[in-house]
C-alpha cells in the first residue's frame, strides 16, 4: 500500500557529504511526523532527524545538530537528508520513516505510537 524507498547512500571521505532520498509511493508524509534513522554496527537503531507533516518543523538528535538537514517535498512525495561534514561515526544504515509520534528529550529523536511506514535502508560509509 505505502512504500518508503531509500537512495543516495554511499562511502565518502570523512569531511564531505551525502544527499538522502526517501522516495514515498501512495503516501505524501501527511501523518504526524516523518524521519530518517539510522543503525551502526554493534549499536541499536538511533532517530538522527524528525520533521512535522504540518509545519515542516525540524528536529534533530545533538549527535547531527547543525551538520544534518531534513526536509520533504510533498508535491514528490520525496523525503531528503542532507548530511554535511560527515564523521566516521555518522557511518550506519540508513532507514526512512513515516507516520510516527515525537519524543525529544536527552539530545535524541524518539518515535513513539509508529512509524506506520519504514524504508529497507541505504548505507552509508564514512572514513576517515
């Protein structure tokens, strides 16, 4: 019914930067808030990025605040990430999300009552 298709991941030099896009089919991110997450190796899965279908009011977990952009282009039906002076750290897979609840507290980005809708991930690798 809805499909959240994930592109633009890649290996890149630790510095440079990524565009994400989260390509939606039979959804236009109209439903509470939709993000991007993400989980590394060894670690559990992380919201990095939320933004409100309403007001496209943005929030951000600390670990990207002021390196990550979230935005959405309802009339595409596209989801983007721009990631800016990537950290090896940043390197996980990442996963679109939609239709979710927002909880922010202690510098990170919760989904709560969803995501509805989830994406299969791109990855992206960062070196130093």
């Amino acid at each position: 019914r809805v499909q959240l298709v994930e592109s633009g991941g890649g290996s890149v030099q630790a510095g440079g930067s990524l565009r994400l896009s989260c390509k939606s089919s039979g959804y236009t991110f109209s439903g509470r808030y939709s993000g991007w997450f993400r989980q590394a190796p060894g670690k559990e899965r992380e919201g990095v990025a939320a933004i409100s279908a309403g007001d496209n009011r943005e929030y951000y977990a600390d670990s990207v605040k002021g390196r990550f952009t979230i935005s959405q282009d309802n009339v595409q039906s596209t989801m983007y990430l721009q990631m800016d002076s990537l950290k090896p750290e940043d390197t996980a897979m990442y996963y679109c999300a939609a239709d979710f609840a927002l909880a922010i507290g202690a510098g990170q980005v919760v989904a709560t009552r969803g995501p509805s809708y989830w994406g299969r991930g791109t990855q992206v690798t960062v070196s130093s």
